[in-house]
C-alpha cells in the first residue's frame, strides 16, 4: 500500500512538473498515433519522416512545428470524420501535403541543430590543441572522424 503510494505522488509530482515543451511533444505523439493509416500513404510517410527525427520542443521552431502539427492532425481528423465521403479524399491530400511540409522543416532543423553541434565541437578541439598543444595524430588513419 505503501508503494502505491509513494509511485502516485512520483507519478503527480511527474505531471505537474513536465514543460510546457514536453506537454507539446506528447500532444504531437498522441496525435500522430491516433492519425496513422487514417490520411494515405504519403501521410504515413511524412508522419515516419515526423517521427524518425528527435523532436524536441526545447526548441521555440521545434515547439512551433509540434504545436501546428498537432493542430493539423486534429482539426484534419475532425474534418475527415464530419465529410461525406466524396471529400475526404482531398482532405487526406491537402494533409499529406501540409505533413511532408512539416517533415521537411523538421529535417531542415535537425540538420541545422547537427551543423551547430558540430560547430561547438569544433571550436571546443579547436581551444584544447590551442590551450595544449597539437598531437601527432595522423588523420589520414583516424577511423573516429572523417580526417578533415
């Protein structure tokens, strides 16, 4: 009895301390989950795209992208259900094309976060051999990296 206890008061300390972001980024996930095989296979696709990348909302792009992704799966959902069904068809398509545009800048910023990543790391190497001095490591067989 106990532990119950103590693992409710984990779990509500856990709610009522999860960001903003995070609360985003478990909206996003439901939606997505709730959306799958409804809108085609192009939106599969994107929704794969969506999902393959670490979306984070600690980002205010990556939380903006989760926010209109989950509003556009919901209202799109709502949509799809309330259409006869001579229209659903084109709101599947209008949605396949929105998601791809979602999963497109979702790449876009993950490449941007890496490129930033490895700037950082860069410049941290770049003030070590600065600060210690260079070694005689030979990059050309250096397996780690790509011998830049």
């Amino acid at each position: 009895m106990m532990l119950a206890f103590a693992l409710d008061r984990i779990d509500s300390h856990r709610l009522r301390n999860r960001s903003p972001e995070a609360e985003t980024a478990e909206r996003f996930a439901h939606a997505v989950g709730t959306v799958r095989g409804r809108f085609g296979a192009h939106a599969d696709a994107a929704l794969s795209q969506l999902a393959a990348l670490e979306l984070q909302g600690d980002n205010p792009r990556v939380a903006a992208l989760l926010q209109h992704g989950e509003a556009l799966l919901t209202a799109s959902l709502q949509a799809l259900e309330s259409v006869p069904a001579d229209r659903r068809e084109a709101i599947a398509l209008r949605t396949a094309e929105a998601l791809e545009s979602l999963a497109r800048e979702a790449h876009d910023l993950a490449l941007a976060k890496g490129a930033a990543q490895d700037d950082k790391a860069a410049a941290l190497a770049r003030f070590v051999v600065t600060r210690y001095g260079a070694t005689t490591l030979d990059r050309s067989t250096d397996s780690a990296g790509e011998g830049r």
